[in-house]
C-alpha cells in the first residue's frame, strides 16, 4: 500500500494557533466560560439539527454580536458563515474574531486535506425589509440593541435590574438578506446557506420579509421572540409562524425564558 499523500505531520503551531485564539476571543480568564457557553450550546443545536436531518453546510448569524456561536457553527460543521452586526464598536470584536476564527480554520483545513475551504464572512449592517439607513436604538448593555424602539416598560425594568443605563440612537445602514447576499455572490462569495439563526431583538418578521428568495433555499430556522412587548412594533408568536408557514416551515421546537420575556423557536422545512 503507498501511503504517499495519505499522513500529514501534525505540528505544535497548530497547538499553538488553537490556543492564541481561544485567548485573543476569550482572554485566559474567559476560556472555561467559553468551553461551558458553547458545548452547552453545541448539545441542543447539534441535537435539532439531527433530528431536523439537517446536514450543515452553511449558516446566516444574523444579530452576530461578537460572534460568541461562531466557533458552535464551525464545530458543528458549517463551512461557510455569514456573521451580521450592525453596531460598529461590537463589529471591531466581531472583525477581529472572525480574522482569528478564519486563520485557525484554514490551518486546519490545510492539514486535514479538506477539499472546501471554510468560509467566514462579516457585513456590518442591520437585516430589515429595504435596503437604506436606519435609527438604531443603542443600548448600554449592547445585545439589547434593536431597530425597534425599546417601550418604556421594558426600560423600566432593564434599568431597575441594571442591565441598561442609557440608550442611544445612531444611523446604521440597513439590508435585506436577499441583497446582501446577492452583492456577497456578485463579489465572490460562495457556498450555499441552509441555515438561518436570528436574533435581532424584536425585527424579525421585518427582516424576514426582506429574504423570501433566500427562504426557499433554507432547511432550517433558529430565532429569537419576544412573548413579552419589550419593543414596538414587535411581531406575535403567532405571526411569525404563519409567515413561515407559506414559505414551507413548520414550528419544530420552542423554549420560553419567562422571566426575561423572550423565548426561542426551531423551524423546519416540511417535506417538499
């Protein structure tokens, strides 16, 4: 048996590559946060994925934040990633992951053989139903951001519970998913989405109706609901199911964090 071009020469740089990014991302003092956050994260996604009989291929991280999943996708499998964030002081975290991320990875591609490269890409806007500028309603505490003015309700109680202190308004550019990834394919991008996880604080539905082309092309869908109005304008459970509903999706699984008001629901395509 020839074994030429079968074994590679494992390397202490790529020790050394998996642990500069795991501190440059998470700090030392963040590394058991980091393990805990994404293999907690890994068991439920990898388990609806499963049962979904989703194979992963590539996955839209809309309201990206840092990039706190990013590595849960790549670890589960997905070869390309397409991270949206549109606050520009969390983007800088979110570029700057996504360099690290993308340099591990393709180290890692090289030495395992892998015939596709992964692919990590970032655009620094909001996902909404147009293309153009928007208000967007900055938080102290960053992940509450949204397009959706906040109620007073709401704000009331964040800042009772010091989770906020102030808000902010900022002009933010706004997309819709079929035009980003439209421009994204136009200037080279490739590889096909399956999978669309969003969690954009209350513009959901907006956003959702802004990407019924890419619709037809998902298997599976992870987002955020807010049960309770902690914005304007936020859209009912209900609402999203049955726009769903006439793009083929059918609610498989649901969680309600009762206590923050907000919840999570899987979505699948039914059998074409």
């Amino acid at each position: 048996m020839n074994d030429t071009g079968l074994y590679h020469e494992h390397s202490n740089d790529l020790i050394r590559l998996w642990n500069k990014a795991i501190t440059s991302i998470w700090g030392k003092e963040g590394q058991a946060e980091w393990y805990e956050y994404s293999m907690r994260r890994m068991l439920v996604y990898g388990a609806l994925l499963r049962q979904c009989q989703v194979q992963p291929e590539g996955i839209l991280y809309i309201g990206a934040h840092s990039g706190s999943l990013l590595w849960v996708w790549l670890l589960l499998g997905f070869r390309n990633v397409l991270m949206v964030e549109p606050q520009p002081d969390v983007f800088q975290g979110l570029e700057r992951n996504a360099r690290v991320s993308s340099a591990l990875s393709l180290a890692y591609d090289e030495f395992l053989g892998s015939p596709t490269p992964t692919q990590i890409q970032v655009a620094q806007c909001a996902v909404d139903d147009h293309d153009g500028e928007e208000d967007l309603f900055v938080l102290s505490s960053s992940g509450l951001s949204s397009l959706q003015k906040p109620t007073e309700g709401a704000l009331h109680q964040w800042k009772a519970e010091e989770q906020v202190s102030g808000v902010d308004r900022v002009k933010v550019p706004v997309r819709t998913l079929d035009s980003l990834l439209r421009e994204l394919a136009g200037a080279g991008g490739s590889g096909r989405y399956n999978v669309l996880y969003m969690n954009i604080q209350g513009a959901e539905l907006k956003a959702l109706r802004g990407a019924v082309q890419t619709l037809r092309t998902l298997d599976f869908i992870y987002l955020e609901k807010n049960f309770d109005v902690r914005y304007e304008g936020t859209p009912l459970s209900e609402e999203l199911d049955a726009f769903l509903r006439e793009y083929g999706f059918e609610a498989h699984w649901g969680m309600k964090q009762t206590s923050l008001g907000n919840g999570y629901t899987a979505y699948a395509r039914k059998p074409r």
